[in-house]
C-alpha cells in the first residue's frame, strides 16, 4: 500500500500546481478617483472623507459670517421694504410718474425728462452724487 500513495501525492501536487496557473489573470488597474477616469458616482465619496479629514479653520470665515448674522429681523424687513418701493417708484415711470425717495444711506431722485430717464443717487454719508441717465424710454 505504500507503493500507492506517493502516486496519488504527486498526482495531487500537479493538478493543484495546474489549476493554480490556469485560474490566474492579468492584473488591471481601475482608478477610483472620477477626475482620473475613476468612477462617477465615487466623487462624493471621496469629497465626503476630504472633509471629513480637514482640519483647518479659516480665519476669514468668521469675519465674513459674522457680518451677514449680525442683522436683526427689524433690518432685515427695512431692506426688503426699501427694495420693494424702490422698485415700485421705478414701475411708476412707465405712468409718467416721477418721484424721489429717502432712505437712512441714500437719497434717490427719478426725473423722467422726456424719453429720457435720469436717476440721482446721492450717499448720505459721504455726499458723493452718482447720476445714470438712460435714454429710450
């Protein structure tokens, strides 16, 4: 019986050693970054971890943030009306309707002059005087 089992152990070694060299495949690299022909759908994933890991703090971010959060629900109402009657003085002119208006940082003329539209712009605070004149209407 001894004479049969070094037959059957080599026959084993070379079957294992074939089947190992015929499941065997070239290796392929596939990128997994989208900017470098990775996939798509990879990209925010890989946003995700970046800021995940990102510790820095901008500085400048709490000075820009700082100055849109500071505004009060009373501002905030004040510039929406101003805006509102801004644009409605202008709609008038169609009407032949001219008008001024006076806020706390600018006052506005609107002078219709015949086809031609003129809007005086002067801020309060400096007395500079901006003039746009349009004409065609």
């Amino acid at each position: 019986m001894n004479t049969h089992k070094p037959r059957h152990i080599a026959a084993y070694l070379l079957a294992a050693g074939l089947g190992g060299q015929a499941l065997a495949t070239e290796l392929v690299y596939t990128p997994v970054n989208p900017a470098f022909g990775g996939n798509p759908l990879n990209g925010t994933w890989l946003l995700n971890n970046a800021q995940a890991q990102n510790d820095y703090d901008d500085p400048d971010l709490k000075s820009r943030t700082s100055a849109f959060t500071g505004t009060s629900a009373l501002e905030r109402f004040t510039n929406q009306l101003e805006s509102r009657l801004l644009g409605q003085l202008l709609d008038n002119i169609s009407n032949g309707t001219t008008g001024s208006m006076s806020t706390s940082a600018f006052l506005i003329d609107v002078i219709d002059d015949g086809g031609a539209l003129s809007i005086k712009v002067t801020d309060r605070a400096t007395g500079q005087i901006s003039i746009i004149q349009v004409s065609g209407l």
